[in-house]
C-alpha cells in the first residue's frame, strides 16, 4: 500500500526527499525482551513533498502493519516541564474560549492526561478515544467526569456533543488527513460549532535542523504551520489561532467550524518558497549529519567508553534505527517508570531507570 497523491490537497506530484528501508513500524510499543523487539514489524519510509500546499507525507506507508495495542507507552506525564507546558495549554484554551463547566472531546487521548487535567481545571466533562487506551488505566477515571473509550474516532463514534474537540500528537499517525478532518468537519454540529484544537510536531524545526531522529514509522504525515492552516481552511474551519509552542517543537492550531470553505489568504502561502529551501537543505545535509553521528558513536566504543541514550520512545527509536545501532548504545534510560525492563521498540538496547 503507498499513497502517490497528496493527502492533504490532491496533487499528484509528490517530490520524494529523503528514504529509510526496512525499519520498524512501532517506536513506543513495551517490549519484554531483545528478540521479541528485533523481530518487529518493518516498514519501508518515502518523504515526499508537496509543492503545492506544503504537506509531507510517507508515501510509502502501509496502514496494515501499524497496531495501537495496549502495549503502546508514550506518555510524557512523568516529566514536570511536560506537566507545566500542558497546564498552560489547558489554562490557555478554557480562559480564550469561556470553557469552564462545558464539554471536551479528546481523539487520540492516550491514557487521558490531558483530558483529566482540563476538565479538572475547568470543571468540565470530558469523553476520550483512543484505541491503545489501556484499562488498567480506568481506575485513575472519574466516571461522571471522564469517560474514555478503547476505540477509533470515526463516523461510528463521534455522536458526541462537545464545546471543545482536542487531537493532541495524533494527527502526525493519520495517513488520510484530508478525509479525517473533513470526518471531523461533518460530525461536529453546526450550531454549537465547537472549538477544535489539534497539536502536532513542527516539520520546519526538523528540516531546517536536519533532526532525523524526529523521522519514524509512525509519523506518516508532516506538517508546517502554512500546510496545517491550509488543511483546516479548505476542510470547513475558520483558523482563530495558530502558532509554534514548546520552544517551537509543537504547533498548535485552533479553529471553529463555518458553513463555506475560508479561502486562505494570500499571505498564508509565503511559507511554501521557505519551506521548499528547507526540503531541499535537508536532502542535501541529512547524510552528513548520519555520518556525524556514526563516526562519534564509532570513535566512544574504540576507547572503550561507554554510551547510553537519555529518554525512550519515538526519538530514541528515530536515531537508533537510522544509524543502525547495536552494541554502541548500551542502554536507554527514561524517568517513566511503566517503561523500565523493557527494550526499545525495534533495537537491543533496554531501558532502564535514571
């Protein structure tokens, strides 16, 4: 399976810019032991760009190999200047938008972090989905607060009133994003006309920093701030607000839904010359920056000095995939303790407590 045409905007002439082969599709899964990790599912990975509207996207992806089971870890909860930057987000979004004492909807919500803490902050109820939710995690839910379902979102499930529909880190992981927030679109309800707010990874940081860390299985579609706001204008939502958060790591993007398409406007398309430099840069620097890293690891275990790796999960399986790392790396250390005696999804290394 591989998709030849845009996902966002339809055009066929993707540019392809930089390949991986044979890589593991799963980055976060808990893993009991080395084998069981090495013998993961692989999956081949294409960047290609779209001129057009600036969307990227692996064009070699196969939604067959991909499972989101209970397995799945990647929470950052545990981390207090995580915690700090969503209570402001939460804080952010119920103050903006008068929120306090309505409904949220989060897609996508993991073990429901952030859908917990703003309806605690805001007193408001809130339904979660997301299909790698883990019931043991249920224990932690205030059932006449938040409610969270082990399943897709999807025109099956999203019969749900909400005032404020969250997709935090999700919508990286959906191949088909046109389709999904025009899904989005037509389940909202007009005269509520909800406040939507997605969060994704900044592409342009991982371009203009050739960060190949940050290009994995998982992650099959890539977004700048020009291509997110185009996608939500030609799907139906007027774009209130849109900017770069978490020292410019994230973007976060919040919209409402209006009755015709809103034209983007002329000046929302500068960012596609820039962009195209930055693809560009990045196909010609990104081997360099391989080699860097290659000869430093080499260079460790010839002097006999030893290497770990700090913080498990999709960076850490984006930079030892692609350098191809065995014994180099010793360990990964984490501070999430759910993930110590288990290996690094894809590799040898195991992961283990600060």
């Amino acid at each position: 399976m591989g998709f030849e045409t845009c996902q966002s905007c339809g055009a066929e002439k993707m540019q392809v810019f930089y390949e991986a082969r044979r890589i593991p599709v799963h980055s976060c899964r808990l893993v009991d032991s080395k084998e069981e990790s090495l013998h993961l599912p692989q999956g081949d990975l294409s960047l290609g760009f779209c001129p057009q509207c600036g969307f990227i996207q692996n064009c070699d992806f196969d939604t067959a190999l991909v499972d989101y089971s209970e397995s799945y870890e990647d929470t950052q909860a545990f981390s207090d200047r995580f915690n700090a930057y969503a209570n402001g987000l939460a804080d952010h979004l119920l103050d903006s938008y008068e929120l306090r004492g309505k409904r949220a909807l989060e897609i996508g919500c993991g073990r429901g972090d952030f859908l917990r803490l703003i309806c605690e902050r805001g007193s408001m109820r809130g339904i979660g989905f997301d299909p790698a939710h883990r019931r043991s995690d249920d224990d932690r839910t205030d059932q006449d607060a938040v409610r969270i379902y082990r399943d897709f979102y999807s025109k099956d499930t999203c019969a749900q009133d909400a005032d404020l529909i969250l997709c935090r880190h999700t919508l990286e992981h959906i191949p088909t994003v046109k389709r999904f927030i025009t899904t989005l679109r037509d389940c909202v309800d007009q005269e509520t006309a909800p406040i939507v707010c997605f969060e994704v990874p900044d592409t342009a940081r991982i371009l203009q920093e050739d960060a190949f860390w940050d290009v994995y299985y998982e992650h099959c579609s890539y977004f700048t701030l020009g291509s997110l706001e185009r996608l939500f204008r030609a799907c139906g939502f007027a774009v209130l607000n849109a900017r770069k958060t978490y020292e410019d790591q994230y973007l976060v993007i919040e919209a409402r839904p209006v009755t015709d398409a809103e034209p983007m406007p002329a000046s929302g398309y500068s960012d596609l010359e820039e962009l195209s430099r930055d693809v560009q840069s990045f196909q010609r620097n990104v081997g360099e920056k391989l080699r860097y890293w290659r000869k430093a690891l080499d260079a460790y275990r010839d002097q006999r000095q030893r290497v770990a790796l700090w913080g498990a999960g999709s960076k850490a399986a984006g930079f030892l995939t692609a350098l191809n790392v065995a014994d180099e790396v010793g360990c990964v250390v984490d501070i999430n303790p759910n993930k110590h005696g288990y290996y690094q999804a894809g590799t040898e290394q195991r992961i283990v407590e600060p």
